[in-house]
C-alpha cells in the first residue's frame, strides 16, 4: 500500500512525531482546534481559586506552556512560535462574601510568563466585588503593542492581577477563565 499523503518522508517528519508536539494546542470541545485560514483558534479554560485569586497580584498563574518546537526538524519556524491571545472570558462564582477591590485600577491581564507587557486586561470592578455571581465578556486588547520577539517568542502564557497594592482582599469564590489565542510562527 503506498504512503498517505501526510507521510510525506521529504518533510523528515512522522505523523507520530507531530502528535507529540500537536497535542499541547487542544480546544475545549474541539479536539484538535480549529484553523481559520492559516492560523489555528486554540483555547484555555481555567478556574482560579480564592487562594489564588488573593495571591495573584504576587503570583502570577499559567495558563498555557510555552510551545515545544524541538523535534520537527525542517518544519520548525527559525525564530520558533509566539501564542497571541485574542479573547478572555471570565466567570466569577460567588460563595458567601464578595472580594473587596483596592481601587478601580485592578484588572486581570494576561502576559507573556516573566513579562509585564498587558496582551489582554479586563478589570475586576464590577465582577468578583458583586454579591452574585457574575459574567464578564468585554477584556481589552493592546492591539498597538509592540514586542520584541525576545519578549514572546516560545513563551507561554499566565494571568496576573495589576492595579493598586493590595489587589483584593477578604471575599471568597472562584473565577473560571476562558482564554483564546492563536499561534504565530516566527521567523
């Protein structure tokens, strides 16, 4: 029988070898994402605890891991891959007491790891300081920032909580997170 068009040997890649490094790029309910173009739509769902969200000011939670671009031989981009986050959803579940907000300038925003460059930001006013549980749809993108690729390429991403020392206090709930990004190859 001869070979399926996807083994194609010119490429020095296997499709075994491909599944290794493809399954990081999972979508909630979509097995293997879904490409739109050239550019796959990939996602995140996560869920912050208390803890971490009266943490996250200091520490900072990941979200997705950096892109493995080891093994694939001639199909590696050469600068490697940068993930662009393109939306943020956030559900705030209420327990028994709203968080309490140090001033209208805290909002949750996604970086690139170990950097401070704000990629998506949506602020927590209004959101976990409410007594039920809430919805948030409308996360703001820099879509005029400028980053070198040292500041994203092969990166993950995480999400922290900028704004006015301390973020939030008291209050108890989980925020659940919905991120979506795509995937640029560099170089």
């Amino acid at each position: 029988m001869p070979p399926l068009p996807f083994q194609n040997q010119a490429l020095g890649v296997s499709p075994e070898q491909l599944n290794q490094v493809w399954e990081q790029f999972q979508l909630s309910g979509f097995p293997n994402g879904v490409v739109v173009g050239t550019m796959p739509i990939l996602g995140v769902r996560y869920v912050l605890t208390t803890a971490q969200l009266l943490a996250l000011q200091t520490t900072a939670v990941l979200l997705v891991s950096p892109p493995i671009a080891s093994g694939l031989g001639n199909i590696t981009p050469s600068k490697g891959y940068a993930f662009v986050p393109t939306s943020l959803r956030a559900e705030y579940v209420f327990n028994t007491t709203a968080f309490t907000i140090a001033n209208a300038d805290n909002a949750i925003q996604i970086e690139y790891v170990g950097k401070t460059t704000a990629l998506l930001s949506l602020t927590v006013t209004g959101l976990v300081d409410q007594t039920a549980s809430t919805l948030a749809l409308g996360a703001t993108t820099t879509s005029t920032a400028k980053i070198a690729l040292t500041n994203c390429a092969n990166l993950g991403l995480e999400v922290k909580l900028a704004g006015t020392t301390p973020a939030l206090t008291l209050g108890d709930g989980s925020l659940h997170l919905a991120l979506g990004y795509t995937i640029l190859p560099l170089g």
